[in-house]
C-alpha cells in the first residue's frame, strides 16, 4: 500500500517549506471536507437545512495538523506562507519541536503527577542560567577541587558539560539511570576524567530535587515526555484525536525523539509531510540527528526537489570547491565568481574588506542589504572594526542574533547599582565608577536633548557624595561637597532628584512596603529612562529581558522558600539581601544575554549590511547577491561556526554509545565542511569573497581546510 504522507528532499532555496504549505492548504480542505459531510450526514435528519448545516461548519476553526519548525525564524517563516496561501482562513500555531513538548509537558502535568507520584503543585520552568546556578549549589560540596582537577574544567565549565549530557540523553530518548553504561562504552579508558557513576548520580540527584519542587529545565521535560506521556495510553489517545496531520519542516535539525513523536502518529494512521535538506543538519553535534529521522523517508513517498532558480551559485561552484577541499592533490581554477582578498595582517584583511563593501555600495553595484559577512567565529574586535567604518560611511550594520550580555547595557548597569543604594548589605558590590556612571545614565532619561548630569560632574560627585560601607553605601546631599557650586544648578537639581528617590524607596523597604527588587526596577525604569523620552530599541531590548530575568528570578526563589527542605541542602540562610546579590553577581557574569523582539522587523527588512557567523546564518535561511567569507584560512571551518557538545556522538541513535575516534571525528568534519559549502552557495546569487589574513588575531599563521580555495583563486 503506498503511504499518503510525504517526504520531500532538497537543498536549500529548492522550495520545500512552499511546498509543505501547500501540503498543509491540501490537508485542511480535505478535512474540512470531510468534517463537512460526517457533519450532514449526522444532522440529515434534523430540522436545519443543509446551507444552514454547512455555514455552522465553515466558521473558522483550528484544523488538526501538528506543524513543526526547527527553530523560532524557521515557525514565523512557515506560518506566514501558510497564512499567505490560505488567506488567513484557518488559525495557525506552528511551534518548535522542543516548544511543542514544553508546551505538552505542561499541559498534561497531571498524568505526570499521577504516573511518578509526585507532590501535586504548578510546574515552573527554569532558565538556563538559573539551572546552572542552582545545580552549582545542589553539587557544591561534591565538586571540590580534586573533581576539578580530574575534570580540567572550571566549575562552571564542568557543570554545564554535566546538564548537556543529561540533555543530549533526553534527546536520544535515553533515560537518566542509562547514562552511565552510555558513558562507560563511549569512553572505555578513557572516564577517568569524569567518572560515569559519579555523573549520573550528580544527575539522577539533580532531576529528583527539581521534581520535589516543580521545577522544570529543558532536560528534565524532554525526559518526561518521552518517557512519561509518550507512553501513557491516555495520552495517545488525546494526541490521536487531536492530530489528523504532521506538517515538519527541516526535520535534519530535529532531536532523534521527535523520531518516535512522528512513528506514533504514523502507527496510528496520521498523514504526515516532512521536509529533509541533506545538506542542512546546522544543528548536529547539539542535540540533532538527522540520520536517526531520515528513517522516515521509508514511510513516506519521496519527493525530491531540484532548484530551477539561476539565481544562485551552487550548482556552478558547489562540486568544484567541494573537490578542492576534500582532495588535496586536486588543482582547479575557480571562476571569477570567486574573489580572494588576501593580506599579510588581521587588521589590514578587516580594512581592505570594509574598502571592498563600501566601494561596491558607492559605485551602485549592491546595496547593503545584498551583502552578508560571514565567519566561521565573530570576536570583538571584527565585529567592533565592520561596525565602525561601515557606520562612518553611512552604511548600516545588522548583527545577526548579537546576543550582547545584559551587562554590556549601560541602563541596566545603572539600575544594578541603584538596587544596592536602596537595599542594605550589598555595599561590596557596588564602588564609585560605577555609580558616577549610573548618575549620568539616570539624569539622561528625563530629557530629549543635552545631559543633565555629564560624566566629568558624575565622577566629582561620585567622588565627593559617595560613601562605601558594605552594610549601607549611601549618597550624601549635594552641599557636602564644598566645592557643589561648580556642578551647576541643572546637574545639582538632577542628582537632588535620583537622592530623594532613592530616600523614598529606602523609606518604603523599612515600613516594608516596598516587595520584590523586581517592582523597584520597574518603577526605576518608568521615573528616569522611560519619563518623558523614548529609549533606543537596543535598550528597550535589554530593559523588557532584565525584567523578565528578574521576575523569573523570584518567581524560582518563592518556590523555593516554599520547601524547607531547601535551607538544609544549601547550608546557607536564603534572605532577600543574599538572593538579590546573587541576582546581580548573576548579570554580572555575563551568561544572560538580551535578544531584541521581535527578532524580525516588522515591514520591509532593514537595509543593512548583514554580520554572522556560519552557524547563525545557515541558521536563519538568510539569502544575499555577495557574501565575504571572513578568515577563509581559519580551522574554525571544519567545525561548522558552532562548537559540538560533549559526549554527543555518544547519543547518535545509530552508533548509541559507540566511542567517537579520530578518523569518525576527521570523517565528520570533511561532511560538515561538504554540507557547508553546499548550504552557503546555494544562499548566494552573485559573488563570493574569500577573505584571508596569513596570521590570525592572536598572530598564528592560518591553515585552515578553505586554505586551497584560497590558492585557487585570483586575489584583489
């Protein structure tokens, strides 16, 4: 019997997520179909007459199909065809994979309660960063410097490699108890520097404790699902009914248990349409197997799609490059499609690349938003370098998914430092730059033009009114300053402004009428930065997820004061003055990062030159008319722009705990490197620039796998 679902194979720019939209508009109007007749065929013998049947049926409703996407770019890009194509008749929620089984886990949190006997009460889901610290105090006593020095690592590097593995084994469909065998044939001889047994009792000692509490982190609900509601009978019987079809886009991204999601629905008699792009699989290496769900192709009829779009160059350039990085005794000339800038220096290939963009852009022949940067690794300095000479030139530049920490924004900085001025016992915290800087910040946000308070009488008053204590550091009035009268009476005037409200907070914490920190920041924010002026969207960014980080932030910690079993196992007295510096030695770090929203704009895209990095690109199905291939020389190449998770070939479903060796890891890079060049040709239409300096940034000669595409290349 031939099977009604689909399988749809090509490369990119080849039209598959389109043609999954028309997979989706076919669906629902065969089920609308069918709903319409099982419907009149029941009411056949009541008194509505059939007009009166038909338009009680064709109001819209949300149709039965599970629609997938390998990320949050990929859904909204998804759902907008399908909206295009069906004229907004039917709602849509596309989600990804792993949203999909968040948003399930929660759902049915009671059959979870019931299959585990676990305390009834509201899953809350922790953060990345707020596992990471959490696990770091459960295991403090347990990662003493012995473990350290066995591990190599840092205990923030070592804690965070231990819930990757616990991660990577729920995407494998592995169980928590089953990591030790995983870990004991994967490494033989090799465990000595983290122990198998040791690791799975960290974790099975972690996944019980955030099961006592409610609290939910991505490996924890992956675990669950698979383990606990994929098998309750109750459970498939909801999602059978629920689910008539499976529309997945790019499914090569996709963890191995979204294998047995879709092998469920299939048994059960779902039609599927899945799109699979052999030359994506950007996610391998962090969770994703893509050989594992390419199974599915057996079950589907294949369809494969071959681009009849000129308008890229993979099919000219593709076999050629590949060939010329693979084999080393291959001698080619590439044509003059491919360009080589070459320099001796770091800084001087930075600046000949600018030279290059700003010409191309002032002679007419592109427009900055037809030409992308892409490196295999984007450091400071690179991205400061585009940045500021493009800017200069009036050539705007957009980085793609930044992903600056929370910390490097200036607003937020100076509300950190303005909660350890109103609550006591965070004086060390806190020292005289960083309020001068807070001062300067603050006094901005209630004008449009000129500073009240500029950084050199910031600095005087800091350095005059200032008074550090580590119990209470505190601002003294502006006349204790002998010299006050050189700050000027609208500097004065602001600085009285930002004491006496720091005063009236200080007053409404003793008569405990101020609550969480959270509510004093937003009050902080509505009084200096958003009164009477708009922030820039960068800081907008940064404002909305400092709130966001801080009301997740208390909303764990009141679950946590809820058990009292918590006290006991931290062995230290949790008190709003400790949590609160936690919180700011949190941002401090780094590890929390603000991601504008929404990530696309809204209208026309912004016309700008485009700045990322492989992974990111390839990533977000970004498409240009030139791309610059920055430090083609790197060996950064070979490992896709993305570093690949420890341990993670150990949970591939087709070689499961199988040791990962040299040639598996030399065989694995020259794939990845095949599927790259690939992947990137067919996103570019016109030009393609190798980008190479002979020394790196940290003055290494560069002798990277993209080193003969360089040679083989006319240089500028």
């Amino acid at each position: 019997m031939i099977s009604d679902s689909v399988w749809i194979v090509g490369t990119s720019r080849s039209g598959k997520t389109t043609r999954l939209a028309q997979q989706f508009c076919d669906c629902v109007q065969n089920i609308g179909n069918q709903h319409i007749e099982s419907f009149y065929t029941k009411n056949q013998n009541s008194k509505k007459t059939p007009s009166a049947i038909k338009t009680a049926n064709l109001l819209p409703t949300e149709p039965g199909v599970l629609v997938l996407a390998s990320n949050d770019d990929n859904r909204r890009l998804l759902t907008d065809k399908i909206v295009t194509l069906t004229s907004g008749k039917y709602p849509i929620r596309a989600k990804t994979t792993l949203g999909f089984i968040q948003d399930e886990v929660i759902l049915f949190w009671p059959l979870i309660i019931e299959s585990l006997q676990i305390k009834a009460q509201f899953p809350v889901r922790l953060r990345p960063e707020t596992e990471q610290e959490l696990a770091t105090k459960l295991w403090n006593f347990q990662l003493d410097d012995e473990t350290l020095r066995r591990a190599g690592v840092n205990e923030y590097r070592l804690v965070r490699r231990i819930l990757d593995l616990w991660q990577l084994a729920a995407y494998s469909g592995t169980s928590c108890e089953d990591i030790t065998k995983i870990l004991q044939k994967g490494f033989q001889e090799n465990t000595g520097n983290l122990e198998p047994e040791f690791l799975s009792s960290l974790l099975l000692n972690w996944r019980n404790w955030c099961l006592e509490r409610g609290l939910l982190t991505y490996g924890l609900i992956t675990e669950l699902y698979h383990k606990n509601l994929l098998t309750n009978s109750n459970y498939q019987q909801n999602l059978k009914h629920r689910y008539q079809m499976i529309i997945a886009d790019d499914v090569d991204d996709y963890p191995a248990i979204a294998y047995n999601l879709f092998e469920f629905l299939l048994d059960a008699g779902t039609v599927a349409a899945f799109s699979y792009n052999p030359d994506g699989c950007v996610r391998w290496g962090l969770g994703a197997d893509p050989q594992y769900l390419e199974r599915l192709a057996k079950r589907c009829q294949v369809e494969k799609l071959v681009s009849l779009k000129v308008d890229n160059l993979a099919d000219q350039l593709a076999k050629p490059m590949i060939e010329l990085v693979t084999e080393a005794m291959t001698i080619l000339s590439l044509p003059k499609s491919v360009n080589c800038i070459k320099t001796s220096s770091r800084a001087q290939l930075l600046r000949q690349t600018t030279d290059v963009i700003i010409d191309g852009i002032k002679s007419g022949k592109i427009e900055p938003e037809e030409i992308a940067i892409i490196a295999p690794g984007l450091d400071a300095i690179a991205r400061y370098t585009f940045i500021e000479i493009l800017t200069k030139q009036n050539i705007p530049v957009e980085s793609l998914n930044e992903q600056l920490s929370l910390i490097s924004s200036p607003a937020v900085r100076a509300l950190l430092t303005l909660l350890t001025l109103v609550y006591p016992g965070l004086g060390r915290l806190v020292d005289r730059d960083e309020v001068a800087e807070m001062l300067v910040v603050l006094s901005q946000g209630n004008i449009n033009n000129g500073e009240k308070i500029d950084p050199v009488r910031a600095a005087l008053i800091a350095d005059n009114c200032f008074v550090p204590h580590p119990e209470h550091p505190h601002l003294l009035a502006i006349k204790t300053f002998e010299r006050w009268d050189r700050i000027g009476y609208t500097a004065t005037k602001a600085y009285s402004e930002i004491l006496d409200w720091i005063e009236k907070e200080k007053l409404e914490l003793q008569q405990s009428l101020l609550l969480a920190p959270v509510f004093l920041l937003y009050k902080a924010i509505q009084n200096f930065l958003y009164k009477d002026n708009q922030p820039p969207f960068q800081t907008l960014a940064a404002l909305r997820e400092l709130l966001e980080t801080a009301q997740h932030y208390w909303e764990i910690d009141t679950r946590l004061r809820q058990t009292d079993s918590i006290l006991l196992l931290l062995h230290t007295q949790q008190t709003m003055t400790t949590t609160i510096a936690e919180f700011i030695q949190l941002l401090k770090r780094g590890t929390i990062t603000a991601n504008p929203y929404p990530i696309r704009p809204i209208g026309n895209a912004k016309k700008a030159v485009t700045l990322a990095t492989v992974f990111q690109y390839r990533a977000s199905h970004k498409y240009h008319r030139w791309h610059f291939w920055l430090d083609a020389g790197s060996p950064l190449w070979a490992k896709g722009g993305a570093a690949t998770l420890y341990g993670a070939t150990l949970f591939l479903k087709d070689r499961l705990g199988e040791p990962w060796t040299a040639a598996d890891e030399q065989e694995a890079e020259t794939q990845r490197l095949r599927r790259i060049i690939a992947d990137l040709l067919a996103r570019v239409s016109e030009r393609v620039y190798l980008c190479h300096s002979d020394l790196a940034v940290n003055g290494q000669e560069q002798m990277g796998p993209l080193l003969n595409l360089v040679h083989s290349c006319d240089g500028m």
